[in-house]
C-alpha cells in the first residue's frame, strides 16, 4: 500500500463523483467498526476506493507528476528541473565508505529530493541546477516524513533529454523559519532570513576526479590516497555572516551554493583563488544583502560556536517577508 495522505485519499474518491462527503465519511467509519477498529482511516480510505473502482494512483507506466509519486512506489519514472544540487557527502560505516548525492526536483506540481549512492554520484557531475533530468524506474520510499526518490539497481537518469521542458516549478516548505537566536545544534532543516554583515574569501583545495576526496600536492602532483596520482578537482567553500537582529551565524556555502549566490560557473570562481583582491568587488556588492538560507546547524567543534551548513540559498524576498510580518 502506498503512502498516501489521508485528505488526498478523500480528494480523489469525492472527485470520482460516486459518494458525496458525507457518505465517505460514513462509509470509513462503517468500515472501521466492520473491521473492529483494527484498520486505520487511511486504510479504510484505501479500501473504499477499491470497492468503487477510483485509482489512487496513477498506474500508467507514463511518466509521473512529482505530486502523483508516492512513497512506496517501484518504477518510478518522471521528468523535472534541478531546482537545487546538494553537496556530495562522504560518509564511512562499519569499515566501509561511500558517497551521497542528492538534488531538488521540481515540476508544476511541486519538488522532490531525488538521492543518489556511491557510484551514481558521478552521472551527476554532468549535472547542473536549472538542468532538465528525466529519472527512470527509480523507486520512491519515506523519509523524515517526505518523500523521495531513490535510484536503486534499476534506475537510471537522462540529462536534458529530447523534446522535454518544464516551465515552472511549485516549491514547496519542509524547513522551519527560525529567529537566528532559538538555533539549536542538530535540531534539523531551518530556515533564516538576515542581512550579511560580514564576508570571508573563499577558500579552495582539490578534490581527487573520482572519489571526490581531498587530495595531497608534492611538488605539482596530486596524490589521492586511494587513486594514487589524479588530476585534481578544484573546489571551495565561502563564508558569512548573516544577522536578523536577533542574533547572528556564521554560514557556510560550499561550491554549489557558492555558485547559485554569486551567478557565476565554477570557472569563474576558480579564477578568484589566483586573484583575490577581484573578489574584493564581489564582496561589496554582497554585503548588506538580505538573503533566505536553508539548511542545519552545526557545532564547529574547534572554534565552539554555532555554525549554519547552507543547503540553499536565495535572495530574500521583501513581499514575502512583509506578508509574513502581517500574517
Ligand atoms: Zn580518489
């Protein structure tokens, strides 16, 4: 059985047009009490469905709409937007490592995380925000009480593929707004709006080509620990300071972020490592900017402050925050 609300379940029966509200209603609580209470509404909903012939879901081999995947479905195949592309994260567990990936997708009917493992991290490297992805057969399961897809053995991905656009992108909310002196360590997705009051050069290293891990330079050669000799990644991190009166943090974008704040490719941010004082430019247009960051907070350890890891980034919107300010 697929994981579907509740509310939804109702929707798409009532639009089948064969009971009216009232007699679903009736209908689920009759089919509880048939059943002695050991079936919950959504399974009474699920059951109702089936007796008057409505498909909850869409079991078509066509392509799905985001809002139409549910968790638990196999074969999941859709089209949308990269909205946004996370960092790759490196991770170890009982002597063996990996890597993960993941990234945003949208179409008209809102976004979905889609992840990708070890391997499949690499496909992404051709991968870029604003790119159309088509995913096939991948399967769609739970967690943190939202959806997402997942690869698997089966799954596979085209970039930019033939004839496909999307125009526009519903986004949805899963991270809490947060006044910058309630954050907590490790207290999940939040969402801070603020001024930046302070900017730092970013700073690069190199990444092996294949394993994405840190690389050790010996007289012009690039050492991996595990590739041995590779040519080297460029990569960077920047940070700032954001502060919303309540307080402030010290924010952290790596390479993607950075790119999606500064509109700039990967190239030319790179250019900054050999000519700082250009970045001296970026750093005066930035400063005094109202920016929206998602992502969580972290405990820098060495230093013993509050740190907040950006997982997306945007200007803020002026509207908006007035609409919430009234609300
Ligand atoms: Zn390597």
């Amino acid at each position: 059985m697929y994981k579907i609300p509740l509310a939804e379940i109702k929707q798409k029966i009532l639009t089948g047009g064969k009971v009216t509200l009232e007699e679903l209603e009736q209908r689920i609580k009759a089919k509880i009490n048939e059943l002695s209470g050991l079936i919950s509404e959504e399974g009474a909903a699920h059951i109702i469905a089936n007796e008057l012939g409505v498909e909850l879901v869409n079991n078509s081999t066509k392509k799905l709409k985001v809002k139409e995947i549910y968790a638990g479905m196999r074969n999941v195949t859709a089209v949308g937007k990269v909205v946004r592309k996370f960092e790759v994260r490196e991770f170890s567990k009982d002597n063996r490592s990996g890597k993960v990936c993941s990234l945003v997708l949208g179409d008209e009917t809102g976004t979905i995380r889609v992840v990708f493992w070890n391997d499949q991290v690499d496909a992404l490297r051709q991968v870029s925000e604003g790119d159309i992805l088509l995913v096939k057969d991948g399967y769609a399961r739970e967690n943190n009480n939202d959806r997402e897809v997942h690869l698997g053995n089966q799954g596979s991905i085209v970039v930019n593929p033939e004839g496909e656009s999307v125009h526009s992108v519903r986004e949805g909310t899963s991270y809490q707004r947060r006044k910058i002196e309630e954050l907590r360590d490790g207290e999940g997705g939040a969402e801070i709006v603020g001024t930046v009051v302070q900017i730092f050069d970013p700073r690069f290293f190199n990444l092996c080509s294949q394993c994405n891990k840190k690389v050790v330079e010996s007289g012009g050669n690039y050492q991996c620990n595990e590739h041995g000799s590779v040519k080297p990644v460029v990569s960077y991190v920047m940070n700032l300071v954001l502060d919303d009166g309540s307080g402030n943090i010290r924010s952290v974008l790596w390479k993607n972020q950075t790119n999606h704040l500064l509109g700039k490719t990967e190239e030319e941010v790179a250019q900054y490592k050999d000519s700082p004082t250009t970045f001296e430019e970026v750093k005066a247009d930035l400063l005094g900017e109202q920016l929206k960051l998602l992502g969580q907070v972290k405990k820098n350890d060495m230093f013993s402050r509050l740190e907040f890891n950006v997982q997306m980034v945007s200007r803020a919107k002026p509207e908006e925050e007035i609409a919430r300010l009234e609300k």
